[in-house]
C-alpha cells in the first residue's frame, strides 16, 4: 500500500488519492521521472532526448519553465501563446499532477511537462534549442547549507547557459528580497548580462504578465515581487 504521506522539502504533504493512476493517464503530456539512478550527473548523461517538433507536431519554439508547481503560470502562457511550445519542469510528482490535470481540462496542445528535478533535464532537453526559461517562486532555501540546490546557483546556471539559444532570455520572479540578490550576484559572478530589474512589480507591472499561484498568495499579503531578465554570456 502506498504511503499516505509524502514529505516535501521537510513538510509532510498528502498523497494525492490513486496517484500512480493519474499520473499514467497523463502519459501523453507528461514524461514521467525515470529516478532509479539516483547520482544526478548520471542520470543527466542517460540520454533520453525528447523529440519536441513531434511531440507539439510544429517547430515552434520552446519556453522552458523550471519549478512550475501547479501549473497555473504555463496554462496561462500557453493559452495566451499558442505558437510557443512550452516545457514545463517539476520534480514532485504529488504536484506535477495538478498542472497536468489543468492543462489536459483546458485541452492545450502547446504543453508538456517533465516530472524530474532541474538536475536531469540535459537528459530530456538537447543542448542549444530552448527559446526562453521562466524561474518563478524558486525555493529561496536561505540556509547556507542549501546554496548549492537554489535554482540561481552556478551550478544551474551553466545548465541554463548550455539549453538556451544563443541571445535567449532568462526570466525570473520572487519575492524574496535575498534570494533576489543572491540570483543576481550569481548571474554576474558567471558573466550573464542583466537586461531588466524590477523591485517593485505591482509599482512597474509589464504587459502580459501571467500571475503564478505563489505570485497571487504573496501579492494578496501585500508583499513585494522582484524580477528580472537576464541573458547568459555568448560564447
Ligand atoms: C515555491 S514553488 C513555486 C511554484 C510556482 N512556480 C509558483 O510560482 O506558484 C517552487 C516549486 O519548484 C519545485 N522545485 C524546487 N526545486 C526543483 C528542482 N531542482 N527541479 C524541479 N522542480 C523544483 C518545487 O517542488 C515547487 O513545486
């Protein structure tokens, strides 16, 4: 029997009810964590590499985005963007399956989603052809202990770099004020070009913004969203 529980970066979460089964039903938008290699850099130079023009049946590009929790912020920009194809990447399964439910009730055809941590993804994605990666709400893990798991770390960073196209974007948001700052010395420390920052975006809001679920729960407490656009250094 399965585990009523799951434990989520030390928070214990319920397993969502017949789990396994939502997940299958969700195979043809969903590519499903392979984790029985548990050592990352192995399991990243598994080669599986999805075939994105026959999946999404066009050579649109592909936005890439990383941590998309239940999914609200890629159903909203593929729903406003038909003709980008968008990846969306999350490693718990028990909230994966939200996002892949919403896009499967709202019929898009410009989704697909990757259950597996941001450290594998070199496994699924070929280098050189992702158009854009969004960072919304990453986990700012203030621990200094953790430094290495936040999503802005260098270690990512040069996996971001080696995904994207030549001059593409990196898009983030948050709204912790630190793990901003963090983000951006780390994207000068390994030479990626700061285009935008934003501290305040209720005060500076941009055309198109869609509003992911951590975004709306930390603008209703009246908190701060900080954001940026950055590009990674050409070679
Ligand atoms: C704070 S939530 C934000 C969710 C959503 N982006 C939003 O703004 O509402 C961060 C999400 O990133 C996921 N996440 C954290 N580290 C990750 C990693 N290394 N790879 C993939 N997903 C990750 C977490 O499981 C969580 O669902």
């Amino acid at each position: 029997m399965q585990a009523a529980c799951v434990k989520i970066n030390g928070m214990r979460m319920h397993r969502k009810d017949n789990l396994d089964a939502r997940l299958a039903a969700c195979g043809d938008i969903m590519t499903g964590a392979d984790l029985t290699e548990k050592n990352m850099k192995k399991a990243a130079g598994m080669k599986a590499y999805l075939d994105f023009a026959a999946l999404f049946n066009n050579n649109n590009p592909v936005h890439l985005e990383i941590g998309c929790g239940k999914g609200g912020f890629v159903c909203g920009m593929a729903r406003l963007h038909p003709d980008i194809n968008f990846v969306a990447v999350e490693k718990v399964s028990n909230v994966i399956i939200t996002a892949c439910e919403a896009a499967k009730a709202q019929e898009l055809k410009n989704v697909h989603f990757i259950n597996c941590p941001a450290e594998v993804l070199p496994r699924y994605i070929k280098d050189g052809i992702v158009s854009r990666i969004y960072l919304n709400f990453s986990d700012p893990l203030p621990k200094l202990g953790y430094a290495a798991q936040r999503l802005t770390n260098p270690r990512f960073l040069a996996l971001y770099s080696a995904l994207l196209k030549a001059g593409s974007e990196l898009w983030q948001k948050t709204d912790n004020e630190d793990f901003f700052n963090y983000s951006l010395e780390s994207f000068k420390e390994c030479g990626w070009l700061i285009k935008e920052v934003c501290r305040d975006l209720a005060a500076f809001p941009f055309e198109g913004n869609v509003v992911t679920e951590h975004e709306q729960k930390f603008m209703d407490e009246g908190k701060k969203i900080f954001r940026a656009v950055v590009c990674p250094p050409l070679e």
